[in-house]
C-alpha cells in the first residue's frame, strides 16, 4: 500500500490517492488498520447511572459491528464489556436493563457485572474449567467528564488522542453537558467517510459554501494547531458575536474565540461554542456512504442558538453537497490527486498523514 505515501513537507506534497476512497479492499483493510486501534466515542455516563445498570450497543454498527456493554457495580464503578457470551457466542443482553448479574439466556452462564465468570450449568466434567478465557472480555474505558471512550485493543493509550484537547479546554464544563437527543440528528451521505473528515478539517472552504458561517467568523484570523493524532481550528468570532468568556489561565485569553473544533484521528469532531458541545461522530457504512451523527450536549441554554454554533442543519447540508460531489469527482479517469494550501490545509495534510502511517 505504498501508494499512500504523504510527504511531510505539505508544500510538495500531493494529496492521497483516489483509491482510498474507491477502492472496497482499502475500505475493508481500514477496519483494522484504523479503527480497531483507535480510540472510539460511546456516550455518556448518564447510560449507565445507577448501579447495576446495563447498557448494550454496538460499535461503529454496520462497519466495526462489535457487540458490547456496559455496566455498573454497586461502588459507582463502570465497565465496557464484550456483549458476547464465551460459551457459544450469543448476545447476554439485548436491551438496557438493570441487573445483579449477567445471565446468557442460551443456556445459562452466568456472570458477575464486571464480567467474571461465575458459574455453568452441566460443565462439571470439563477439563481445566474455568479459566481466564471464560470471562467476557473487558475492554479499556476511558472518561473525560460524562463523556465515554473506548477502544478495540490497548495500543494507544487515550492520552494520545484525547490529550491536547482536555488541556487546552480544562476549563469548559464538561462534567456539566446534557444529551439533548431532541437536538441531536443522524445524516446520511452519500460520501467516503474519509472525503466527509477532510471536508471538516479545513476552513479554506468557508468563504465559499458556508455564508452564514462567515458572517460571524473573522476568516482572516481563522488558524490550525496540529498535534499528534489530533488538530485544532481556532474559530475567532468577529466583534460583537456571542464568544467565550475564557479564564485568564486559558492561553487564547483576550481573543474573541466563537469556536473550538477539535477533530481526533479518525473520525471525531468536537465542536465547542459558548452552549455547549456538538460531537460529530463519522461512521462508515459504504465506500461511498457513511452515517455521521450530531450529539448534542448543553451546558448553557441560554446561549443556545446564536453565534458559531447556530444553525448545525444549514451547515452539514451545505457540507454534504460538497462531499458528494467530490466523491462523484474522485472517480474521474483524469484526477488522481491534488496539492495543498500551505496556509490552510494543514490539517487535511495531517488527516492524509496519518491514514497513510495505519494503512502502511
């Protein structure tokens, strides 16, 4: 897969090539070159709130499709588990429930909430039984205030994901946010899920698709921080706008910042405004289709629907155009890649970076 060599010097790269977003082998390949070992979004801790709640889900459904659950004890303690009996594999729980304990109803194996191995009608004859093998499997879970992460194998510590991020917004409430599902919408684009993430991670296009955006944006100071499998595009409002009121310990103090958009590798956008939180979730579904799901989360409802982070709907409409004309585009006979604005894409030249560093 040599083909998705990136340059690291952005002024003579060229961008990756079409195949990735064509191609079904590069797709299949990307479930576990990309997404097994990434960090993944779950939700929040309000699924599970009191003890022994349980809550299944599946992972990146239609895509990864990993059945998994989560759980918590008696001492206020959360666990994400396999949602896979380790008998013959049948789902244990098929909806949100409270329990005391996991029972397969196949045929009865039984589990503590942490997922240990209790007990197993009709195995007393067999050898070496149990052993570790018989727990479900416990996965990493990782929490930044209500928010919950996860992934598939611990190559990655969540640090380096999520890192930067909880520094630079330390001071933003999170603990404070509330699912407002009544705010929240599921799009379905007809696009590579990779086309949709390049779109976000750029603010090179602004001026061009979004005219509502850029009334309240002052394009001129719009900058990107680029970290390890993160960025950062600095939304600085324009005087007047509704902005934050950041901390004199925050370093963009003294700015008029309408917006922090943070995306984390590969297909995780977080976008902060003086409201809230609007967690933009890309997932794969087709080479050229993927879900990408609007999570809303309020903390200040009085600033609800003004500044950056008004009019969502508008914005991901106008997105999708976009994207789903490049990905009619890409298959063109006469285009296989392109160049980069030095100035502003940097982040989309990061994205293409890393995909070329997993898939090698």
């Amino acid at each position: 897969m040599a083909e998705f060599f990136i340059d690291p010097d952005i002024s003579k790269a060229k961008t990756i090539n079409t195949d990735f977003y064509t191609e079904q082998k590069f797709y299949e390949a990307a479930k576990e070159k990309i997404f097994v070992s990434s960090l993944q979004f779950i939700g929040d801790t309000d699924l599970v709130k009191n003890p022994g709640d349980t809550y299944p889900f599946t992972l990146l459904e239609n895509y990864l499709d990993e059945p998994l659950l989560l759980t918590k004890d008696k001492q206020n303690k959360i666990y994400c588990l396999s949602n896979v009996c380790t008998h013959r594999g049948n789902l244990i729980v098929y909806e949100p429930c409270k329990l005391n304990q996991l029972k397969c109803r196949y045929h009865g194996r039984l589990f503590s909430i942490d997922g240990k191995f209790i007990s197993m009608p009709e195995f007393k004859e067999v050898e070496n039984f149990p052993t570790e093998d018989d727990n479900l499997h416990q996965l990493q879970l990782n929490n930044w205030g209500k928010l919950l992460f996860t992934s598939l194998n611990n190559e990655y510590k969540f640090e380096d994901f999520f890192g930067e991020m909880m520094q630079r917004m330390k001071w933003f409430p999170v603990h404070q946010l509330q699912f407002k599902k009544e705010l929240s919408a599921d799009y379905y684009v007809n696009a590579n899920w990779a086309l949709y993430c390049e779109n976000y991670l750029e603010g090179f296009h602004i001026p061009f698709v979004h005219a509502g955006l850029n009334q309240v944006l002052d394009f001129g100071e719009y900058t990107t921080e680029v970290f390890r499998y993160s960025n950062l595009q600095l939304g600085v409002g324009k005087k007047g706008d509704v902005c934050f009121e950041l901390p004199q310990t925050s370093p963009d103090y003294g700015k008029e910042i309408a917006a922090y958009y943070f995306w984390v590798f590969p297909n995780m956008m977080f976008n902060f405004y003086p409201w809230g939180l609007s967690i933009n979730i890309v997932e794969p579904l087709e080479v050229s289709k993927c879900r990408v799901r609007f999570l809303t989360y309020v903390s200040d409802e009085s600033k609800f629907g003004q500044g950056a982070g008004s009019g969502l709907n508008t914005v991901e409409l106008e997105d999708e155009e976009v994207v789903q004309n490049v990905q009619k585009g890409i298959r063109s006979r006469f285009y296989k890649y392109g160049r980069y604005s030095v100035k502003r894409e940097q982040g989309t030249h990061h994205f293409h970076s890393l995909i070329a560093k997993f898939m090698q």
